[in-house]
C-alpha cells in the first residue's frame, strides 16, 4: 500500500488526527524546527507596549510639557493682569479698609474690616446716617487715629503695602464717622432730652451708639453746615474726637466734601460682625424731605 493510500481512511478522507490543524513546522537554517504560532503576536517592545502606542505616550509626555511650560511662561503676564485689575477696582471702585480706632463702637470695632463704594458719590449726593471714609487732613486731627510706624526695610514696606491695600492694616490717613449733617443744615445739642437736632428735628439715637452713651458728652451750636461741607460724628461719643471738638480748626469742625473717599456699606471681617451698614431709622424722615 502506497504512503497516500496509509493516509486515507475507508470513505477517502484524511484522517482526523493528520488533518487537524496545528503550528506549521518549519526548519531553521540550522536544521532546527521552529513552531510558527497563528493568531499570537510576537513579544511587544518595552513596557509591554507596541510602538504605536509608545509614540502615543510619549506625544502625550511632550504636550503636557508643553502645556506646563506654557503655564509658566504665562503666569507673569497673568499676576500683572491681575495687579492692574485689583489697581483699578481700588482706585475708582471699591477698596477694604482696616478700623483702627474705637471711635465708632459698636458699630464698627477694632480690627474690622469694612468695603467702601468709591464711585457711589458721583453718581447720586451724600445723604444723612451714611459712614462714610474721608481724608481728615486739613480739617482736623483726630488723636485716636493708629499712626502706622515707618518700614524699616523695602520688603517689609511691600508687605505693609500689600496688606493696607486689601484692607488687613491701618494707612494712619484715612477717618471713618457718620454723617449727621449736610450743607446748609443746622446742628446743634442738645434740647431736654439730651438729643442732636438737625434743622430742629431730634435724632433718635439709641439704635447705632455704644450702649450707655449719650448724644454728646459736650453741648455745642446751633452750627450752620458750611456748603460743599459735613458735619460727621463718631457712634462711640466719649472717645470720638469729631467735627464737635475740631470746631476751632479750618472748615468749623466740618469736613470738605472733596475729601471723602466712599461710603462704607458693608462689613466683611470677621464673619461673626459681618453685615450691612445701613442707614439708621431716624434719618429717614430728614433724608425724604430733601426729596
């Protein structure tokens, strides 16, 4: 029997066994036999990755670097945005300040922090019960305002800067009171029951003054509020050297309208004094006669 007919069964077929597929066998140079697997793929290079996906790793590798020095190069032109930006606000719009003094107890107490609106007053006038930040040079010289020490080197002059700017330390320039009366207004205390008249109407006080105070520890006027003047008090009477007792220096007692910086409308530290500095009660009525 021929080797092909061997291989055939009774019905012609291969056998099972011989046709069952398998590894082709193959010689190598050296007469070896080598196993070709079907359906595996050779061992993959490093890291078990193909190439295709190391050039994707690494492309990805060379964007983020990219990326992180892109950041780095930009971040100066983003701090100098961001300084012009605070600049501006400061300067025309609205600015922190620091409370330095009891002088407006309990309404505002030492270490507060409060914002001022700068351009409320170019846009409507001043109005009575308002607080209001002013520059008190010229017209008076109030002995409870903090004078800030002289830095003694550049860097700790920057961080006093920085620190005034966002409202964290006192300037030693700037006043903070509470307007009772306007151009033309009459001022004076007190009548019987110990209170501030302005235009003859009295104020009830008792809702904004340190508790215990009264409306003035000294009598004073009938004043007439210079024009394009204020006549501004602090809450806390007994301690608040205001236009009462600088009656003597320019102006009366009375402030420049000029000289005020903004309103102080809110205050923003610490969280447990937080809140709005509204206009107390008792000015409204004088405040809706104006109009």
């Amino acid at each position: 029997m021929s080797k092909d007919e061997r291989d055939l069964g009774a019905d012609g077929a291969q056998d099972e066994d011989s046709a069952r597929s398998g590894p082709e066998e193959r010689s190598s140079a050296t007469g070896s036999r080598e196993h070709e697997l079907s359906g595996a793929s050779g061992v993959s290079e490093a890291g078990g990755q193909e190439p295709e996906e190391k050039a994707d790793t690494q492309m990805s590798k060379s964007q983020s670097s990219e990326k992180q020095g892109s950041f780095w190069k930009e971040l100066p032109i983003l701090v100098v945005i961001a300084l012009v930006l605070a600049f501006v606000i400061r300067t025309w719009l609205v600015q922190a300040f620091y409370i330095p003094s009891s002088s407006m107890e309990n309404t505002l107490l030492i270490g507060d922090r409060v914002l001022v609106n700068k351009v409320v007053y170019q846009i409507r006038d001043i109005e009575r019960g308002e607080v209001v930040v002013f520059d008190g040079n010229g017209s008076w010289d109030d002995p409870s305002t903090v004078s800030v020490p002289e830095p003694t080197n550049p860097v700790s002059g920057a961080f006093t800067w920085v620190q005034q700017q966002l409202g964290a330390a006192p300037t030693g320039k700037e006043y903070i009171k509470r307007v009772i009366g306007l151009p033309g207004d009459t001022v004076e205390c007190c009548d019987e029951q110990n209170r501030v008249l302005v235009n003859g109407v009295p104020l009830e006080e008792g809702d904004y003054l340190y508790p215990g105070s009264t409306a003035s520890h000294t009598e004073f006027g009938p004043v007439e509020v210079p024009e394009g003047h204020l006549w501004l008090m602090g809450d806390h009477r007994a301690i608040s050297a205001d236009s009462r007792v600088n009656q003597n220096n320019p102006g009366d007692g009375a402030v420049p309208i000029d000289h005020v910086v903004g309103r102080a409308f809110v205050i923003i530290w610490p969280f447990s004094q937080a809140g709005w500095l509204e206009v107390p009660e008792t000015f409204e009525k004088l405040n809706a006669e104006d109009g």
